[in-house]
C-alpha cells in the first residue's frame, strides 16, 4: 500500500453509526437526546 493512498472498499463503520441503526429499526429515532435522560434512558431499557 503507498503512502497517502486510502484503502479499497466502502468506509468503516463507527460504532454510533450502529447503534442508531439499530435504534432505527426498533423505532426510536431520537435515541441520543433520550439517552441523555439517564432515567427515562433507564426505564425505556427495562421496558
């Protein structure tokens, strides 16, 4: 591989980049701002 150069293939993905997906697909699209409330973060996770 030369210097400068960037790798082959499609971009890594972040591990936020999965967490919002997977909040996404459960239906919680504000997940971030909600997370910031510890205790409604903690109660939507015992639910």
């Amino acid at each position: 591989m030369a210097w400068g150069k960037r790798p082959l293939g499609r971009p890594k993905q972040r591990w936020t980049d999965k967490v919002e997906k997977n909040l996404a697909e459960i239906g919680m699209r504000d997940g971030e701002t909600i997370a910031q409330d510890r205790d409604r973060w903690k109660q939507l996770c015992v639910e």
